[in-house]
C-alpha cells in the first residue's frame, strides 16, 4: 500500500469518526462562539476599539478552542486500535499526516464558523485588507493541528495526557499566533504581511519534518 493511499485511509477514519461522533465540532464550536460574542458584552460601545480587538480575539480564541479540536481528534485513537495499525504495516509517518490533515480540516471548518461572527460582531472594516488574514488563518490551522498531533503522540504513554497534551500545546503554539497577529498590525499600518506570512510557513515546514521525522521513534516509545 502507497504512503499516499495509507494517508488517505487514516483521513477518512478520523473524519469519519468526528461525523459519528461531532464532539468537535457541534461541543467545542457554540463554547467558541460564544467566548467570541462576550468579549463585546464586558467592554464599552467603542467600534473602534471592537475593530481593533477583534481579529486578536479571533486567533484567541481559535488557540483556546483549536487545541482541544486537535486533541480530541488526535487522541480518538485507542491502544487496541494503535497496535492494530502496526499490525497491518502502517507507516507511522503517514499516521501522523493523515490525522494532522485531518485536525486541520476541522479546524478549518471551526475558522469558518468563527469568522462571520468575528466580523458581525466586531466590525473589523476599520482595518484596511483584512481579509488577507485568510491565508494566515489556513497556515494557522494546519501548524496547530500538526502541534496537537504530535503533542498526542509524546504523551500517548502517559496516564495524565489529557492534562498533559494541551499544556505543550499552547507553548509551542505561540510561533504561530505571534505571527498571526503582527499579520493584522501590518495591515492596520498599511505595511505588507509577507514577513509574518513567511515567518508561518517556515513554522510549518519544520512542524511538518518534526513529525515525519519522529513519527516512528515516537511510536516505538508508545
């Protein structure tokens, strides 16, 4: 079996598993929306302040929320099922792919969900392109969801992983929303976001080698 074609059958059980389930999706989505439309609530009727907030809040809460779409997604695996895979001769590099692909494609979905919201709610015409946030916002989800895999894969042994696995995920997630975030100050100031663009691409690129690289050592260990 080709690597791409192990890749493919790995997406298709993860998102399979979320459309049974929609823990992800239909639990973490309205905590998330509504995390976005208190903000507003607790601050004065200022727009330009909602403007100028509100993309920040944005990546805020797609961090906060993401992490545990990432997770779940990751740690949907049990032991018996993981020993299986082996069994049947899985890389485990495209292991890692396949579920990463996967918890990007759901946090994606949860961007899209947001977004309108944030924009409804925030108003952020003030600040000049930004929808050019949305290449950001992809780079974003695909560099969280490979944190969150391989945060699963380092405390798969661990008895407290699910306490464990969001703790290396909101460190090593601030390359990516640092970026993010000078992304939208460029904009305000009128300044291009290839710098910040190129800053998150190199982030994901070595995210992307990390995972490959240590998917089978990592399995090993477990």
């Amino acid at each position: 079996m080709t690597f791409r074609r192990q890749v493919m059958i790995i997406l298709r059980r993860d998102l399979r598993i979320e459309g049974r389930s929609g823990e992800a999706i239909f639990v973490t989505v309205p905590f998330g929306l509504v995390a976005l439309f208190l903000i507003p609530l607790a601050l004065p009727l200022d727009i330009e302040l909602l403007a100028r907030i509100g993309p920040g809040m944005f990546w805020s809460v797609t961090l906060l929320f993401g992490m545990f779409i990432t997770f779940r997604q990751s740690a949907a695996e049990s032991s018996s099922q993981q020993e299986q895979l082996r069994m049947l001769g899985v890389d485990p590099a495209a292991r890692f792919v396949g579920r990463a692909i996967a918890s990007a494609l759901l946090l994606l979905i949860f961007e899209l969900i947001l977004a309108p919201t944030m924009v409804v709610l925030y108003a952020p015409a003030a600040i000049p392109g930004w929808p050019a946030i949305i290449p950001l916002a992809l780079l974003a989800a695909v560099g969280l969801a490979m944190i969150g895999t391989l945060a699963a894969d380092i405390t798969a042994s661990l008895r407290s992983r699910s306490a464990l696995a969001p703790l290396l995920v909101a460190p090593l997630s601030v390359p990516l929303l640092v970026p993010a975030a000078q992304g939208l100050e460029s904009l305000r100031t009128k300044n291009g976001i290839m710098v910040p663009t190129m800053f998150m691409v190199a982030v994901v690129l070595a995210l992307a080698v990390a995972g490959v690289v240590t998917a089978q050592p990592l399995e090993e260990t477990t």
